[in-house]
C-alpha cells in the first residue's frame, strides 16, 4: 500500500501547474479560438491521449500521471484535454487494441489533434439495456457491408465526421453476430433526425442506414468479434462518466451555495443536516476517488478495466441524484423558478441513463462479480 | 502508487485465515459468546506466539514493529470470523503507551501485552456520550505529585478481562488539559463491571473508580499533555473498528450470497429475482468502497499523519452507514431462517448494531468531516 507520488511524478505535477499558470487565463474563455489554441498547445506538449502508447502518437505517459495532469487540469477548471471526447475516451483505446495498423494511421492522429468527433451508435429502439439484441444489418457484398436499420440516442451525431457503429452480421449467434464498423457520417444513405431533450436542447440524435456502403476495411476486429470491442469501450466509458474530479468541482459549488443560502431564516450551514449531507458527499466523492486509484492500480499491473467500473457508476448516480436534491433544498422556494441549479437538476438524468442505467449496473456486479443466476 | 497488499501481507493474511478456520470456527465462536471469559485464553497464548498482539509494537518490547496496513489485515480476518477477543482494545492500549510513555513505562507494560500475560484496554467515554477531550468531564483531585481518581467510565471495552486500563482524566479547565492514567486491575478502589454487549461476541461494561491514586509514574506523557494523544487513540480505535467491519460486512454479503445461489422460490434460485440481486449488489458496492476509504486511511496515519483524521472519519461514518444497511438487509434477504438464532447471519446484525456507535457514530464523524473541509 503507498498512496504517495514518486519524486518524478511531483515533478511532473509541478510542470503541469506551471503550464496551467501561464497558459490558462482566470476566468477561463469559451471562445472556439481559446479552444483551439488550447488543443494546440496541450497537443504540443503530447498531454491530449497522454497515456497511449508514443508510437501510437500519444504522450507515452503513465496512468499515475496522466491521472496527475486530469486532477490538476480539473482543479483550474481547464476545458477538456482535446475535444474529440468519445474519440479519446473509447475509440481511440479500443483502435490500439483491436485496430489493424492501417486503421491506426488513419485515425488517431485526428482524435489527438482533435480535427475529427467521433459518435457512437450502440442503442436502438428496440435495444438499449439488452443491446445485444441489436437489429442493424449488415450484409457483405463484396469488399463491402451494406447496412440498414437505425440507432437512436446518439450523442453529437450531427456535428460528427465518423461513428463507431455496432450492427448485426449474423441473425443466429446473439453475442457472436455482432460486429463494429467505423462508418463516416457523410457515407449516402445516412440520415440524422435531431431528438430534444428535455431541457429543450437538441442532446442526442436518431440515425437512419438505408443501404450505406461500408468498405471491409473499416470493420474494427473481426467479424463478429464486435462484443468484445464494445465490452472493453464500455469499461472505459463508464469509468470516465465516473472520474471523482468533476464531482469534487460540483460539491465546491454547491457549498459555495450553501455558504451563502439561508435556510429557515438561519445559515444554511449550520443546519446540521445539510451539514451532514455535504460531509456524506465529501466522504462518497474520496471512496470514488480511492475505487478509481484502485482500478488504476490494477490496470498498472496489466488487468483492463471492467466489471468493477459498474461501482462507481452507481455512486456517481446516487451521488448526482442527493446532490441535486440539496442544491433544491438549500434554494428553498426559488428551487420552483428555472436557472443554473435548477437545470443542472434536470438534467443529471443524463448520465445517470447514459452509458446504461444504475439497474444494469446492478445486475452486472449481480451476475459477473457475486456469480448470482442471469435473470 | 500502489493499491494494493504487499506479498508479505498476503502471506499474513493466509496465515491468520488458517489460524481462525482451524481454531474458531462459527460453533467456537458461538461458546466463546456463551462463556463467562468470552474469549479463549488457549487463544490468545497462541495470537501472542504467532506474534499477533504485538503486530505494531516497538522489537526491544517483544513486538513485530509493523504498520497499520498490516494491522488491517489482520483485523479484517477477525472481524471475518467475528473472533472474539480483547485484541482491539490490547492493541489501542499497546499503541498508547509506546505513543506516550518513557522508556520506563514501556518496559513496565508493554512486554506483557505483547506476549498475552496482560490484557489492556482504554475507558474513555463518561455518562455525557461525548467522544473525545471535550467529554472528560472525570477530574483528578491532586494530592501531593498524584491524583485521586473518582467516578465512572460507561461502555469499556473488555472492562472485565483487562488487566490494565487507560483512564484519561481532567486536570484543569481548558479543554485539551487531559492526563492518561494507566490503572493496574490490583489498584485499590477500581473495579469493572460487566454489562450485556448486544453482540455477545464483543464485552463491554463499567468502570468504578473510588479514590483511586496514581502516581506520575503511572501518567502517560506529562499531565495535561495528553490530550492529542486520547484524540489519537480514539482515531485508532474507528480505525480498527472499521478493519473489522469490513471483514464481517464481507461475510455477511458472502453468506447471502451463498444463500441467494441455494435457497429457491417460484421455480428459481432467489437470487435470480433483482429484488434480491440488487441489494446484494449495493452491499458489494459498499463493501468496496469501505475498503477503500479505509486502506487509505490506515496508510495515512503511518505516512501522511496530517490527512489521518479526516481519513479516518470518512472511513468510520461510511462503515457505520453502510454495515447498519447491510445488517439490515442480510437478514431480510434471508426470510424466516434470518430471524431464527439458528442462522449465523444474526450475528452479524448484531456486530453491526454494536459497530455503529463504537469510536463515534456517523453524526460524529461526518461532523469531522464537515469540519476539515472548513464547514
Ligand atoms: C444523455 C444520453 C446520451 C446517450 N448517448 C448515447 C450515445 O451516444 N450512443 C448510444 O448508443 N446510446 C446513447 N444513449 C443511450 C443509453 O445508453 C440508453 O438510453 C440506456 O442504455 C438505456 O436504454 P433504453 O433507453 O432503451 O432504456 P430501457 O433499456 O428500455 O430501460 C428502461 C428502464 O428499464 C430498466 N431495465 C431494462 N432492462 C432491465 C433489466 N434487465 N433489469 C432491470 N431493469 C431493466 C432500465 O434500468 C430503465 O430504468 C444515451 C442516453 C442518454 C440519456
């Protein structure tokens, strides 16, 4: 057990704070030219994909440090580390994976300039939970597949240049029948049909495939190998959806909040149950926190991510859920009018159902990690 | 970084794992709860001859001079086996007089605790239930260069089989003016009472002191010096508590599991239905975050002794929280059979119930929590 930083990793932290003293202005701009240079100048330095491998065009850094340069990064409230997220996040891994290099070359060096956005189309209408029972064909023809069928869900499908698409090869093999396909959206025959939110924004999307063409060469894996890729990207999804840092930024907030609220005419702070609901959230961000540096201690020694990122899926829900719910309470009668809190929670649900919901969840550390009976 | 045990620890961990299959499987620990000792003296011969009772005390007094992470290992198994025995409370006393005593003092008490000839134990907590410097309320009359000790300690742990127990008392009126005095069980005019734990596997009960004299060679570290010491020791104890709790909590989440597999209802094992799943995937949440919190914790109070308090609150208010729940639901899990004394799952509910309130409930340690973070 050492839970301290080697004199090369504080060194490093210290490079990293330097960096974010000179280059990131207080408050931080949101202009697309800041964002730009900023992924330029992040790119320069190799912290965009820091910890993929150096001959994949990554920083070649440890998991310890970059979790070292997204802690300090979060501390300043910097905008993300490159701005294709789903690119970085889970493409890009499962690419240095499961990818041939040809696939490798074409792609990665654009989600680390962040010059490509990536989406992703797992669910359908008749598929979301049990995405294994996923309908969208694709039916070989030549050095092609021509797929048909339809995703929804899809997040930024609409500003997207590719989609890591998941679609059925195989009608008899539930697992074995699924396959990735890497699809540019522009491809003929897809259609994009903008769904709202419910905070009125347009959040995620339906994509329609009607007889889009799709070369071999952009299968990522095997044919019917599909499931394993998506396992993989889905660890890494919910693992991230579950970093402690956003979190810690969001209880600072909302103590800020009760700082200055008062509740019943008195402080809202020396209300010992606010109190003591902000302490139980301290408590649940650190065990976050500790689960992730234990996941990343396993994966140091040569485990992926799996299974266990379902904990902290479920903490992060059940966190988002208690906190927006004080955030309301300590707002008193303004919880009815609409603004910055109030929206925030609406719109948590968000990643409480993306990325699978707290009951799969459940049933994940239910069957795989306790051996419990498949319902 | 590393999140995990080392070799060594492991090894320890097998080694105290055999100890307990062998020596005091649930039917020995059902007779021990039974019997007037409440633990076995056969027992703790043996704990000290493996090197057990002395895990954390200094070589030149018999001990093994390891750390708390070591410590954790081996009360995460007893707590396991629900072993009774006064080793929390041998181990807190140990730790306080290698902490705070002379050379001379050490060389008194400490060579028989760690070779099982003394049991020790601490009596902190007086009839206001206040945890900590602010509730000794217990005043030491000066006469001469020693004090008279008068009045009563509730809820000492082990009170009747110790052979030495830590009283800290009150020598003026700042808050922090706290002595330790180490009472010999042959004193004149101290005497412990016992009274019935609600987990017979755990003994508790009162202190009487009638003028009770101790001379400064019987103060641990200068009179009104001790106070951070009695924080300490207390911090200590939640600590050991929650190695503990996480080894029984383990066991009880382990045990209904066993059962969910077996039991069947409706024409299926009951732990295919999420009623039962869920919850049990809840506990395994839990669990894992405890142990979290807590491995950091026990890592802090060796290595980075400023983070400690707060760490080991954290630990502490979650445990409390979360093995209350599990209690809970372990039983329910189990229908009729849970509520039969026939069962052992009963036994844990009632370490649990002991747990909660043991070195401060959640309502004190969140309050610590809150107050580190500047609430
Ligand atoms: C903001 C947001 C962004 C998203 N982005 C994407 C994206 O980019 N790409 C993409 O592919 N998908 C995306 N999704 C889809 C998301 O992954 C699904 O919504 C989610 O997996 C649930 O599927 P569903 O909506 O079909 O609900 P259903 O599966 O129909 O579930 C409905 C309810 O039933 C429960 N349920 C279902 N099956 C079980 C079971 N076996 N046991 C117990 N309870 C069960 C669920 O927990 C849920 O409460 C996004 C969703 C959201 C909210």
């Amino acid at each position: 057990m050492d839970f301290s930083f080697s004199t090369e990793e504080e060194a490093f932290r210290q490079e990293v704070r330097g960096f974010l003293e000179e280059n990131l202005p207080d408050p931080v701009p949101t202009t697309p030219e800041f964002l730009r240079e900023w992924n330029a100048k992040l790119r320069a330095k190799r912290w965009v994909g820091f910890a993929w491998p150096k001959e994949e065009g990554g920083g070649g850094g440890s998991l310890i440090e970059q979790y070292i340069l997204k802690e300090e990064m979060s501390l300043r409230r910097a905008p993300p580390l490159g701005s294709d997220f789903m690119g970085l996040a889970w493409v890009g891994p499962a690419l240095i994976r499961h990818g041939s290099e040809a696939q490798k070359k074409r792609f990665l060096s654009d989600i680390l300039d962040s010059s490509s956005l990536w989406c992703t189309g797992y669910s359908e209408p008749d598929s979301g939970s049990d995405l294994a029972s996923l309908k969208t064909r694709a039916v070989r023809d030549g050095d092609e597949y021509v797929v048909n069928g339809q995703k929804i869900w899809t997040s930024a499908a609409k500003q997207a240049k590719w989609i890591f698409n998941l679609v059925r090869t195989e009608s008899s093999s539930r697992y074995g029948g699924i396959t990735c396909l890497l699809i540019p959206m522009d491809t003929p025959g897809i259609e994009i049909h903008p769904i709202d939110n419910l905070s009125g924004r347009p959040g995620f999307n339906e994509v329609f495939f009607t007889d889009v063409r799709v070369p071999v060469e952009n299968r990522l894996g095997k044919e019917g190998e599909g499931w394993r890729v998506v396992m993989g990207a889905l660890a890494n999804e919910r693992s991230g959806i579950s970093e402690s840092t956003e979190m810690t930024r969001k209880l600072d907030s909302l103590i800020e909040l009760a700082r200055n609220s008062r509740k019943a005419g008195r402080p809202a702070l020396e209300d010992t149950s606010v109190r003591r609901e902000l302490a139980a959230f301290d408590t649940r961000i650190e065990a976050m926190r500790l689960n992730g540096m234990r996941n990343l201690s396993r994966q140091l020694k040569g485990d992926p991510p799996s299974s266990e990122t379902s904990i902290n899926k479920l903490l992060r829900g059940a966190l988002e859920i208690r906190m927006a719910e004080l955030s309301l309470e300590v707002l008193g009668s303004a919880s009815q009018l609409e603004g910055p809190w109030q929206n925030a929670a609406l719109s948590f649900h968000g990643t409480v159902i993306g990325g699978g919901t707290p009951n799969i969840q459940r049933n994940i550390i239910g069957e795989r990690i306790l051996g419990l009976p498949k319902d | 970084m590393n999140f995990g045990f080392e070799e060594e620890q492991e090894l320890l961990r097998r080694e105290i794992r055999k100890f307990l299959d062998e020596q005091c499987p649930m039917e020995e620990v059902r007779r021990l709860a039974q019997s007037s000792d409440g633990y076995s003296r056969e027992q703790w011969k043996q704990l000290a001859e493996l090197g057990w009772l002395g895990l954390m005390l200094p070589e030149a007094y018999g001990g093994a001079e390891l750390t708390w992470v070591d410590a954790v290992v081996l009360l995460e198994e007893t707590g396991r086996s629900l072993f009774p025995s006064p080793l929390i409370s041998t181990t807190l006393a140990g730790s306080a007089i290698a902490d705070l005593g002379s050379e001379d003092q050490k060389g008194r008490w400490l060579p028989g605790l760690a070779d099982g000839s003394r049991i020790g134990t601490i009596a902190f907590l007086e009839d206001n239930d206040v945890l900590g410097p602010a509730g000794i309320q217990l005043r030491g009359r000066p006469r001469g260069d020693a004090f008279l000790l008068s009045g009563e300690k509730r809820l000492v742990a082990d009170v009747e089989q110790a052979d030495l127990w830590l009283v800290p008392f009150r020598v003026g009126d700042p808050e922090d003016a706290i002595a330790i005095a180490v009472v010999e069980r042959d004193a004149d005019g101290a005497s412990g009472r016992p009274l019935p734990s609600i987990d017979r596997t755990k003994r508790t009960g009162t202190l009487q002191l009638d003028e009770v004299p101790v001379g400064p060679d019987a103060l641990l570290g200068p009179p009104a010096g001790a106070s951070l010491g009695l924080s300490r020791v207390l911090d200590r104890g939640a600590l050991a508590l929650c190695a503990e709790v996480i080894g029984a909590a383990e066991a009880a989440l382990r045990i209904t599991v066993e059962f969910a597999k077996q039991r069947e209802q409706f024409g299926h094992p009951i732990g295919h239905f999420q009623g039962v799943k869920h919850p049990l995937a809840e506990m395994y949440v839990e669990v894992e975050s405890l142990k979290s919190l807590l491995y950091y914790a026990a890592w802090a109070i060796d290595e980075d002794p400023e983070v400690a308090p707060a760490a080991i609150s954290r630990a502490k208010a979650y445990a409390a929280d979360a093995f209350t729940r599990i209690g809970i639901d372990g039983i329910q899990l189990h229908g009729g059979v849970g509520y039969t004394l026939e069962y052992d799952i009963q036994l844990y509910l009632k370490r649990s119930k002991w747990a909660r309130s043991m070195y401060g409930d959640a309502d004190y340690h969140y309050d610590r929590v809150a107050r580190a973070r500047g609430l």
